[in-house]
C-alpha cells in the first residue's frame, strides 16, 4: 500500500471518528439554538459518511498541493489531526454537559479537563506516528515531556473556560450551552498555540 492510500484510509478513519463526537455536540440539549433547528436523528446517519468523504478529500487535495509546496501535505495532516482533537475535546465535554447538565462555576473544571486531557492524549499519538512520522517507541522522558506541556495546556484551556462561564454573562444572547462552547472555542485556540510550540520545539524535535 502506498503512503497515499494510507494516509487516504487514515483521513477516513479520523473524519468518521470526528463525526460521533460532533453527533455529542449537536445532540446536546443544553445548547438551544440546534434545538430550533429540529434536525431529525436519521440525518445524523448521513454525518459519518460526509465527514469521511471530506477528511479524505482534504487529504487527496493536500497531497497534490504538497507537490508544489511540500509542507502543505504535512501542515493539512496536523490539521486534520486537530479538528479530530477538537472534537475530541468539544464532544467529550457537551456528553458529560448533557449527563450532570452543568454549564459552569467549579464544577464544570473537572469536567473541562478530562474532556481535554483526553483529547490531548490522542493527540500525542496521531502526530508521533503520523504527522511527524516518528517511528520510535513512546520513551518515558518524551512522554513526561509531553504530559508537562500538555498540563499547562490544560491549565490554560480550563482556565479560560472557568473564568468566561463564571465571570462573563453569555454575550450575542447565546444559551448557556452555546456560550460554554463558543469561550471553549477561544480556550482550544489559546492552549492550541502553546501545544504547538511545546511538541514541536520540544516533544517532537529532530
């Protein structure tokens, strides 16, 4: 199998696994505003495979681009491996929004963390072992080099998201739960960009 067709099979995997996570959000009943839409659930059947479609496609497309711009390829692989993530993340936390129906104070830090924690664990693996292509086992100091990094992240995620549910009062006429998601969007991007920094000067160096 060539790396095309892998990386083509990988893109399917990640867009149908970003697809049930995103079924988590959208079914979340806290967020009003996709309950005016009263999108029927046999749509949702049809979300797995548009999602695969286009993750596979985005990849198809980066790979040609890559010819002419070589990190293209790899910039499109990072990102395909981040909207998973994010996902990961956003889908985690609206089930377990859904399950203790909590939209913010202390409460919902817990909650916050392990929703990002466990994104931030798929992470690591998708951008050793394909992003980056790191053929190594995970080795202890890389790993704690990792957790470290991915701890301030968290800090600076669930911080974020602590501190626009609890002290800010849900701008644009948002719905509790669409607030929590749209300060947790500014959350991913913040801890985002010192993941970043941290795996590549760090974690996944040369």
């Amino acid at each position: 199998m060539t790396q095309l067709k892998k990386d083509l099979l990988v893109g399917l995997i990640l867009g149908f696994l970003s697809s049930i996570f995103l079924i988590f959000i959208i079914q979340n009943p806290q967020i009003e505003e996709f309950r005016q839409f009263a999108v029927p659930d046999r749509a949702l059947w049809f979300l797995p495979l548009i999602m695969a479609t286009l993750f596979g496609a985005g990849i198809a497309i980066a790979f040609l681009l890559g010819k002419i711009v070589r990190v293209v390829y790899q910039f499109t692989k990072f990102g395909t491996v981040g909207v998973l993530n994010t996902l990961i993340d956003f889908g985690i936390l609206n089930l377990l929004i859904w399950i203790t129906g909590i939209t913010g104070g202390l409460a919902i830090v817990p909650l916050n963390a392990l929703s990002f924690f466990a994104a931030t664990t798929n992470s690591y693996f998708w951008n050793k072992f394909w992003v980056f292509s790191k053929k190594t086992a995970p080795r202890p100091k890389e790993f704690l080099q990792f957790v470290i990094i991915s701890t301030v992240g968290i800090g600076i995620n669930t911080g974020i998201v602590y501190a626009g549910t609890t002290f800010a009062a849900p701008l644009f006429d948002l719905s509790s739960g669409a607030w929590v998601n749209a300060v947790k969007l500014a959350a991913t991007f913040a801890a985002m960009f010192w993941n970043f920094l941290g795996y590549k000067l760090v974690v996944f160096k040369k």
